[in-house]
C-alpha cells in the first residue's frame, strides 16, 4: 500500500502528563515506523517519562521553539513521508492515521486535521479566534486560498513538498509558514476531520499572554515571508 518510511514527530514541551498516551494512540497506526520525539528543554518531568518509552528522541537542552524541534527533527532523520503531532493529544492521536492514508495512498501531497467545533463552553479558547483569523487571512494573502485548518499541528508531508519548505521559523508562525510555502508551489492538499481533543488555552492571564505571543509570532512571520518574496 505504501512506498517509504512514514516518521512520526512529536515535539513536545512540558507534556509529563499527557505524552505517554499520546505516544500509545500513535503505536496503534500500523503505518508509521518510526515516532519521534523531540523535548523543547521541559522543565518538569518530560525527560523522565519519554526515557521509559520505546520510542526516538532528541533531547534539547533549552526551550527554543516548536518550529525549532520540528527543524532537528526534519534535517536528522530520513523519511518518505513525515507526519507532525502534537504531544497533547492523548489517546486521540490514533486519529493521525486518518491524515496518512490520503498521503501514502497519492491521492493528496500533505494533509491537515481539521478539528471538530467545540459546541461546548467547558474549555474557551481565549482569544484563539484572533489568531486563527490572522492566520487565515494571512495564508489567503500569500495563495489566494481559503483554508480553516493553517493553524493545526497535526499534518503529514510528503518528502517532496518539506524539500520546498526552507523557512521553518522557530516559534509559533511554524504552520502557518508550512501551509504558505507548500501551497505556493502548487502542492495539493486536504482538510481531513478529525475526532482529536487537546489541550485548550483557558480566558485568563496565562493564555491571553499565549495567545498574544502566538499572534505576534505569526504576524511576524508573514512580514518575513513578505520580504523574502
């Protein structure tokens, strides 16, 4: 069914708690052969717990990014297809496999989770909706494409299309430059729905210093991917 090797990453920073099931939804995939973790210089026990795992790992000595992980893990490993995923996701991530299959199979060059809508207000997302529009508008400027999903970290790429991407900035403008890049050299693409749950940014303090950060890295982001033209 399919031709190569599928890798795994999981870059991940201070996800004690939530990494172990999120690795064993993972192993469930038959399709994937090597996962990958990637520790941003956690802080709390994250090393402790990945060591017990059969798994890969690179261990960075200090936090440097998502963008930054995901970097070491793309020039250190060989691959044929590459799949991204969030260390947050519990056992959900046994849904990654529904973003390889479109992949592997040729019918699309990468793909992207799109989440379900929380009807819910158990868990807000503080602020989310001005980096999600910043975000999308911002992959509209750059391809003229309509996309819900540019935010996500759950993707997976063919080998050919991380080949184009050679601007992986290291913080939190790292999908949204992905998406700009792989659509700009006319790589096709699908939002694939997913059932995956994670970890939600609550309306408070902490996450609306998240969030800013997060959108003060995109909007950066896309001035830079101005200017390099």
């Amino acid at each position: 069914m399919k031709n190569g090797k599928v890798l795994a990453v999981v870059p991940v920073y201070n996800e004690a708690d939530k990494i172990v099931d999120t690795i064993e939804g993972l192993k469930k995939i038959d399709l994937i052969d090597e996962i990958l973790i990637v520790n941003d210089g956690s802080i709390d026990n994250t090393v402790e717990v990945v060591n017990k795992l059969d798994v890969s790992f690179i261990n960075l000595a200090k936090n440097q990014g998502k963008g930054f992980a995901m970097k070491k893990a793309i020039k250190e490993k060989e691959y044929d297809y590459i799949a991204f995923v969030d260390g947050d996701l519990e056992s959900t991530s046994v849904e990654v496999e529904k973003l390889i299959y479109p992949v592997v199979l040729g019918e699309v060059d990468f793909t992207i989770a799109k989440f379900p809508i929380r009807l819910s207000n158990t868990h807000t997302k503080g602020g989310f909706g001005l980096v999600k529009r910043l975000a999308k508008k911002g992959v509209y400027f750059y391809t003229k494409k309509e996309i819900d999903t540019s935010l996500s970290g759950q993707r997976v790429y063919k080998k050919e299309v991380m080949d184009v991407i050679d601007y992986i900035p290291n913080r939190y403008g790292i999908e949204v430059a992905m998406t700009i890049q792989a659509l700009k050299n006319d790589f096709t693409f699908k939002e694939v729905p997913v059932n995956m749950t994670h970890r939600y940014t609550d309306r408070n303090f902490k996450g609306f210093r998240h969030r800013g950060k997060q959108f003060f890295d995109i909007l950066k982001t896309l001035v830079i991917m101005f200017f390099r033209g």
